[in-house]
C-alpha cells in the first residue's frame, strides 16, 4: 500500500473514530482514578464533531429529545394532579359520582331531573346528592365582552364538599324552586380577578 494512502486512512480513522482509539488506548493503560474525564472527553468530543457533520440528525435528535422531555412533562402533570394530588375537598375520598349506561355500555354523567330526584329522596346510603352541570356566560361591562365558565349545581353541592362562602351564603333549598330568582356564587380567584369598576359584589 503507497504510503499516501496508508497516511489518509490513519488520519481518517483518526477523526472518524475517536471512540474506537480510545477504547484501544483505554486497553493498553493501566486504569486510574481519572481516567473516567478523559473517556467523557473523547465521547463529548466525537459527539460534538458528528453533530456537527450531520446537521440533520443533529436536529432530529434534538427534536425527539425535547418531544420526549414534554410528553413525559404533561403525563407527569396529569398523573399527579388526577392520582396522586387528593382533591381539596373535606373528605374527599367519600364523594363519588354516578353513572347511567346508554347505548352499547357507554357510561355517561348525565340525568334527566326525574333521575336526579329519585337519587336524591330514595336513597339512604348517600348523605347528600348534588347536580352539576358546566356552562358559559358572557362578563360585560362598558369597554369589553369576556367569556366566562360557569357551573350550574343543586344546593346540596357546597355542603357536599364542605365549602363555605367567605362572603355572603351559598344556596339554599329555595334556590332550587324553579320560580326563585337567580342566585349566584362567585369563586374568590375570579372575584379578585374582576374590576371593581365593572362589577360590584
């Protein structure tokens, strides 16, 4: 082999295959307490050197590594705050939610009135039955239109989750009848949040 072409293919192997060197030259020296840096060295350094060669791999690596990084982040989030971070209500491991079955066995939270009602004055093994059900509504004031969530319960609802009103009262059983007038409880972060000068409360 000319010696032209033996000299390239020792640079070649020289910057293409650091790591293989290293393993060899790890091979031949006796192993000391530092020897970990120089190793980290080399594979840091081939790392670097094929990044920069590959710049598509480079930012497909970096793409499935952040994708990872938040994929894991939200199933975390979810996980911790749905399993493992109790809910803030007085006993919450004795509230529980009922279910109808339609169709071909899908469950489903909601029930007609007449249901609602039976649940509620025919059973004993329950302390209190509430109603629930998410709305939206329209916050307006003289310079802007917000849209806000909303939640339209029963009167049981705060008593079921040992909630009192900070100001005011919660609902009452009159609440209930149909012909009372229109009552309303606000959440505290959404009271602080709102202008004085639009609403007063």
């Amino acid at each position: 082999m000319p010696q032209a072409r033996v000299k390239r293919f020792r640079t070649r192997c020289r910057d293409e295959w650091p790591s293989v060197m290293g393993i060899v030259r790890r091979l031949r020296r006796p192993v000391d307490a530092f020897s970990w840096l120089e190793d980290t060295a080399l594979d840091v350094k081939h790392t670097v050197r094929m990044f920069v060669h590959t710049p598509s791999f480079t930012v497909a690596a970096i793409a499935a590594l952040a994708l990872g990084i938040a994929v894991n982040t939200a199933m975390f989030s979810v996980i911790n705050a749905v399993l493992l971070t109790p809910f803030s209500y007085h006993q919450s491991d004795r509230i529980v939610m009922f279910q109808n079955t339609v169709g071909q066995g899908i469950r489903t939270g909601r029930a007609a009135p007449v249901e609602f009602n039976s649940w509620r004055q025919q059973t004993d093994a329950f302390e209190n039955v509430s109603a629930y059900a998410f709305n939206v509504a329209n916050l307006g004031g003289e310079s802007f239109t917000e849209l806000i969530p909303t939640l339209q319960v029963s009167a049981d609802l705060f008593r079921l989750c040992g909630s009192n009103a900070v100001h005011g009262r919660t609902f009452t059983a009159e609440d209930d009848s149909p012909s009372a007038p229109k009552t309303v409880v606000l959440a505290h972060s959404f009271r602080m949040a709102i202008s004085f000068s639009l609403v007063t409360v």
